[in-house]
C-alpha cells in the first residue's frame, strides 16, 4: 500500500488485529487493547521524539486524519469495512471480480488513456514523478499507487493530490451497491484491493481525468489493475519479492509481470536482469508492442550530488535533458527518472511519431517539485533521522548504497521493523555493511515479524553486540537516537528507519509527520 527501493502490499489483517465493531468515539470509556493503545500514541506522535523534527514542506502530500471527528469517525467505518475483506496480499488469478464490477460500473477504466506501472522497486517513485510530469504539461491527472504511507486516502490523487477525506467516502458510498451486487454473485467478495481499484478508476471517470497513471499492487497478469490497457506499460527493475506468489527466479516473476504489456503498446524497460529481460522482450513481441531499453535508448547521461538531491542530465528518445534537478537521493532515483521521462515521451508520441524533445523548462519544473515520502525522507536533524520504505534485499541495496553516497554517516543506527513473509535474512545482510548497530523493532500489525525471532536473525547477521531488541516501535526510535547521540554532535551519526512501508509510517507519525 510503493518506494523507490521498493512497493509493499498492505496486509492490515484486520480481522486477527481488531474485532469489527463501531467507529471509534473519543466518548467512550471501554479499555483499548494493547493495539489499539499502540495506535493512540502513534498516531498522537511523541514529543520527545519531535524535536528536532524538520518541519513538513508545502508539498508533503501524506494526508493525517481528518479534522472534523464525524468525518475520521466515519472514515474509519469504511476502513473497517473495507480490511474485513480479503488483504491484498491474497493473489487469487482471476480478474473475473474485477472485470464485473467494471462491467456494472460501465466501464470507467476506458474513459481515459493509462500508464501502466509494473516491476519490483520503485514503481511509487516512479509513477510520482511521471505524474508531476503530466500535470506540469497541463493534463489533468489520476494516480492509483499502493500501499499507503500513513492514510488509505493517498492511494488515490486527483492533479498530484490526494482525494480527501469526505471523497474518499462518498465515492465508497456511491459503488458500495454495485460491490455487493458482484459480491452476491461471485464465490468469493471482492478484495479490499479490488475495492479500492474500482473506487480509482470510477473517481477519475467522475473528474474526469485526461491521464491516469496505475500502479501494479502485485504481479501484473493477474493484478486488479490489468482491466486497463495502458498506452504505455512501464517495468521498472524486477528482483525478489513475494517469491511464494510470483515465482522463485527474476525470470518467474517477469512472466507474470509482462501480463500488463497490451497489443501495439510502448514498452518502457528499467534495466533487467537477464533472464527477466528475455522474457519481458519474447512477450512484447507477441503483442507487436514497441520496446524502448534503458541503457539503449534512454538513460541517465551524468549526475551529480547537489544540496538536498541530484542534478541530472538525462538521455531521452528525441535527445538530452540537460540540468535537471531531482529533489530526491540516490542513483537508483536518477534511474527512475529517466524512465518516468520516457513514459511520458512515448505517452505523448516521441519516438513513434516524431522526433522532438519535451520542452526542457517544463521538464525541469516538473521534476523539482517530485516528492516521495517515506523514501529516502529525512524527518529529523541532530541526529538525522531518515525514513526509507525498502524491504527486500534488492532494495535495501540501493538504500545502502545511496545512504552512504549521500550522508556519509560514520555511525549509522538501524532501526528494523519488516514483515514476516519477507527475506529479512537478505534484507539484514544488505544493510549490516553500513550499519554500526541496529534495534529490531516490530510495527502494530499481524504481519510484523515476531520480535524475538528478528533478533536472532540479526544477531546472525551482526553479532549480538550491534544488536538491540525494542518490541515498540516508539521505544526503538529513541533508542536508536540515544544511540547516534551518544556518538556526539559531531560525529556524524545518523538513524535510518526502514524494513517496511508499515513502519515508515507508523515511525513518520510518531515523529509528528502529519
């Protein structure tokens, strides 16, 4: 619910956390349970934890919640209903349910044209960027991306924002019939990522939207999001995730990944591994889709550090876009960038039609204004604090890679917090390398990792002296800080939070992140 180091699905499993009941009132008096207690102080955040915190940017898009109480109270009934669903991180291959609700809902997906967004890492960063893109060429954009940092409703943004709370509500209120007809009719309900698809696709139908771009929630063939046929089907890079689902080799899983690429489509490759590549190239030639390969026909040129991101030259199809600056960290994001640059060249026909560059402002303006929270994010000074969402090994590599390129910390605490059906042995050793110590953690949710068997794993990983054990996320964080300031001001000691989209955000909100 995604990440320039990678996109997580968001499995709240509501119905092991939280027995179905009435939306919370701040009236009464029943004991909370020991979640929901956790809950409260996250989402209240820690004062201690606060200070220091750098304040928010004007275009820090991470809704909290709603102001008015009838509005979260009700916001939280329809989260409620919509986790006693099956979690998206069930993958049933079928798009039968989906297809139906589209069908009755009158075929909203095809009132626009899509770029269709697949791959492993990055695919949120990604699709930010190409919207900023679109929207900075004046098309009125919808973006679908998954999961969510902090609040269900920035899954869906209408112009780079997302829909707020009182939309969110009605447009659940307004197919709430249509998904009960489908439910009724079908073996199984519609999931709650099925739901919230539908709820997309019909939101930028009612705008209307000039261009939606869709991000992939798992897979491609068999995803929810495969009832559009995208112009322009973008596979950013393909590693290890989710192999119980998708398959154990890069080339398993891009089978299922090429199931986006549609008849006479335009291809936009991320560089791949071998056996991926192949088959991602054997299925576009079967649609008589076009290909354009990063490193061949597109790519970065140069980049270089500058003062809170990177300044770029990137190679486009019709040429180069020269002094480009990115608001964000890494060469993994200068990557991403020059795929979101050709998504939109072959959206508006560069490459096929004519050869022309964008106009190189515009471009430039677009890409100054990208923001992507919760990756590569730095949320506190002295010491700093940086949040980034990666939780598969081929993420926490760039994240690596990138932290220690872009801040060169001398003493880097980790604070680890992942889910239970990850490579958290892969992801632990991808960052063990950079860290001096690291506190294992856990977020609120029934897909955390048990604690005990995390430290175990770490101890494995980095031996039992750079291992600290913090059930609560709240205790963790200042934990790792006391850690980086007792390494002195000067030091050079930092905290990176990471392990998963889930406790970036819970870890965002106890910072005061709202």
């Amino acid at each position: 619910m995604s990440n320039p180091t990678g996109d997580e699905p968001y499995e709240p499993d509501f119905a092991q956390d939280h027995e179905p009941g009435p939306a919370d009132d701040d009236t009464q008096d029943e004991p909370r349970t020991p979640r929901e207690a956790d809950m409260a102080v996250i989402e209240a955040g820690s004062r201690t934890l606060r200070a220091q915190v750098s304040a928010p940017s004007p275009e820090d898009d991470v809704p909290g919640r709603p102001a008015d109480p009838a509005v979260d109270r009700e916001l939280r009934a329809v989260e409620e209903e919509l986790l006693g669903r099956w979690p998206e991180t069930k993958l049933d291959p079928s798009l039968d349910r989906i297809a139906a609700l589209m069908d009755i809902l009158g075929e909203p997906q095809r009132a626009y044209p899509s770029i269709h967004i697949t791959g492993t890492n990055g695919k949120t960063s990604t699709a930010r960027m190409i919207e900023r893109l679109l929207l900075a060429f004046e098309l009125r954009t919808g973006r679908y991306t998954s999961p969510h940092v902090q609040s269900v409703t920035e899954r869906i943004s209408l112009d780079g924002t997302p829909i707020a709370a009182e939309r969110f509500i009605e447009i659940y209120r307004d197919i709430t019939p249509y998904v009960t007809m489908v439910d009724e009719s079908r073996p199984h309900r519609l999931s709650f990522f099925e739901v919230l698809t539908g709820m997309a696709f019909a939101a930028f139908a009612d705008a209307p939207v000039d261009v939606a771009v869709v991000e992939v929630g798992m897979g491609g063939s068999w995803d929810a999001t495969n009832v559009v046929d995208g112009q322009v089907a973008v596979v950013t890079p393909i590693s290890l995730d989710h192999t119980e689902r998708l398959g154990p080799t890069p080339g398993d899983i891009a089978v299922e990944k090429a199931g986006i690429i549609k008849p006479d489509a335009t291809v936009v490759l991320a560089q791949q591994p071998a056996d991926a590549a192949k088959v991602l190239l054997k299925h576009a030639a079967q649609t008589d889709a076009t290909v354009v390969r990063e490193g061949e026909d597109f790519g970065v040129v140069h980049r270089e550090l500058g003062v809170g991101g990177q300044l770029l030259t990137l190679r486009g199809l019709a040429g180069e876009y020269e002094q480009i600056f990115l608001p964000l960290h890494g060469e993994h994001q200068a990557r991403n960038a020059a795929v979101a640059l050709t998504a939109v060249e072959a959206f508006f026909g560069i490459g096929r039609m004519h050869l022309r560059t964008l106009d190189a402002d515009t471009v430039r303006q677009a890409f100054a204004s990208v923001t992507s929270p919760g990756r590569m994010e730095v949320v506190r000074r002295s010491p700093t604090v940086v949040l980034d969402a990666a939780h598969n090994p081929g993420g926490a590599q760039v994240t690596a890679a990138a932290v220690s390129e872009v801040f060169g910390f001398t003493h880097l605490v980790g604070v680890v917090g992942p889910s239970s059906d990850k490579d958290v042995r892969g992801l632990l050793e991808a960052f063990e390398p950079v860290f001096a110590e690291v506190v294992v953690t856990r977020n609120s949710t029934a897909r955390a990792m048990d604690v005990d068997d995390l430290a175990a794993l770490a101890v494995e990983v980095f031996g039992e002296d750079r291992v600290q054990v913090e059930p609560r996320l709240d205790d963790a964080l200042e934990a790792a800080i006391t850690l980086a300031e007792d390494e002195g001001e000067y030091a050079g000691a930092g905290v990176l939070v990471t392990g998963s989209v889930i406790t970036v955000g819970e870890a965002r909100l106890l910072l005061g992140r709202k």
